[in-house]
C-alpha cells in the first residue's frame, strides 16, 4: 500500500505537505470523481471483504469503486497516512420508505479535526446524496455546496444530517421509465454519534447488507460517480446523467435504459470500471436514490 499509488488512482498531482482544509477538500473531490459509489461485487456474485489490504487492491490496483466501507476506510487510509487527525463514525441511514431510519449500524463515515474545527468527510454515499466537500460539526447552519444545501442538526448528542432538494426537469421522462419526484422539500440522509468507532464494529453489518433479502444493496445494483458539475449513475439497466444547479434551484436530468449490449461499455467508459465477472443489473424495489 503505497500512498503515491493511491493519488495516481485518483489522479491527485497536488501538494500534500500542509494539512489544512484546502489539501483535504482537494483530495476529498479527487476520490469522488475517481472512485465510484457501487456495489458491483454482489452482483457479480463477489464477495465485499471488510480488509484495508483487499479494498486497496479492489480500488487503487483494480480500478474499482466500492461502497462506503470500502471507500470511506480507503480514504481514512489515505488521510492518516499524511497525518490527518481521523475517527471512524457509524451512522443509520433515513430510509424514506418506512420514514424511519436503519435499525442497525449501517453506514461508516469520518470526523477529521483540523485546527480545532470539526469536519464530516463521507467519500461513500454516492448519487445526489454525496457531499463534494468536508462539512463542519456544527448545528443548524446551512452549508452551500453545490450538490445543494447541507444541514447538520444536534439533538441530545445525536446528529442528524439532511439535505435540501432542488426540483429536477427530467429531459426525456417519456422516453424512460416513469420517474418518481419526491414532494418533500428537504431530504434527511443518516444520524449518527460521535462515538469512536473501529472497523470491526462494521463487520456484522458488512455482512447483512450483501447477503439479507431486503437490503438496498441486494435489491439493487448500482454505480454512481460525481463529476465536475453533477453526478452520472446506473441503477439496474438505467442510465442517468444529473447536472447541478442548470438553471435558478433546478437540476437537469437525463435518462435512459440501457440494452444488454451497451452495459460493459457504459461502465467502463462513464466509470472507468472493468469488472471480471458478468454483472447482472438488478432493480427489484422502488426506493428512490435522486
């Protein structure tokens, strides 16, 4: 494991000798744009390995994405490697479905202090869900980003975190399958505390969301990666392609469904993603991920 491997990876060329908030944003948006959001591996009928040696040669040697206790423990990696003050943090995430949240832990994310200031880094969590930049550990500010406006709320040592939508203007919704626009005006996303957590916390969990019947992960095949002004996904055999901000508090979507033909060459050329086994797209329930 070699860090100078790891910015190749990501294609990351800039200087990392000061550890302050520009460096860690700017490797931070190099990961996301580089390193998808994808659960690929259950599909292919692979295995997710929660090991720090296996996820870097998955990632960095592969070229393959993960999901966020791949990405998020690489990036842990990565930051401490340079000296980062990190903390692994488990969070529930929002299932608007059963307008509750997980029952278990089943979402790994990062704290890194950096002068005194706290900062929430998820390099996991992928579609219009993921933040571009660190998100400082404060309640009830609003945090511009351009995905859109992110909030972090306290309430008895619990943190919420939730996102305000923008409306979408789908391009081709004719053209594709009927798309759901969710009413709500804000979107909550997970909760979490600010225990410390270590990694094999998560391996029970790891487990249950690659081999239970009604995980998201199981019923669902997908890969997401941010680009320089939106996000690209493939969701079972959809395709789409979201930019941010268009026009005044709109996004620009655009769908399509894929033939069997096209899916090997839309990974690798929309994700840079070459998988050694066939994948066998899966969208079996209906839970919005826009």
């Amino acid at each position: 494991m070699d860090i100078k491997e790891y910015f190749a990876r990501i294609s990351y060329q800039g200087s990392y000798d000061k550890l302050d908030l520009a460096t860690l944003t700017d490797i931070f948006q190099h990961h996301i744009r580089a390193v998808p959001f994808e659960n690929l591996s259950i599909h292919c009928g692979e295995r997710i390995l929660l090991d720090l040696e296996a996820t870097y040669n998955k990632i960095v040697r592969k070229k393959r994405g993960g999901w966020c206790m791949e990405n998020n423990y690489l990036l842990s990696w990565a930051l401490k490697t340079l000296g980062y003050d990190v903390t692994l943090l488990g969070s529930r995430v929002y299932v608007p479905e059963y307008s509750a949240y997980a029952e278990i832990m089943d979402h790994l994310m990062l704290k890194v202090v950096l002068d005194d200031k706290s900062y929430i880094v998820d390099g996991g969590f992928g579609m219009v869900y993921q933040l571009w930049q660190p998100l400082e550990l404060i309640s009830g500010k609003d945090q511009l980003q351009t995905p859109g406006i992110f909030r972090l709320l306290e309430e008895g040592g619990v943190w919420y975190l939730e996102k305000e939508k923008r409306k979408q203007w789908v391009v081709n919704q004719s053209a594709s399958t009927p798309h759901n626009v969710e009413k709500e005006a804000c979107r909550r996303i997970y909760l979490f505390t600010l225990q410390p957590r270590d990694i094999e916390e998560f391996r029970d969990s790891n487990t249950h969301l690659q081999t239970a019947p009604n995980s998201l992960f199981v019923t669902k095949s997908f890969c997401s990666l941010q680009t320089t002004d939106g996000v690209r996904a493939l969701v079972g055999w959809k395709y789409t392609e979201i930019k941010y901000n268009y026009k005044d508090n709109m996004d620009l979507m655009e769908m399509r469904i894929l033939a069997e033909e096209e899916l090997e060459t839309t990974l690798k050329e929309k994700f840079n993603v070459t998988l050694d086994k066939k994948l066998v797209p899966v969208n079996a329930t209906r839970l919005s991920m826009f």
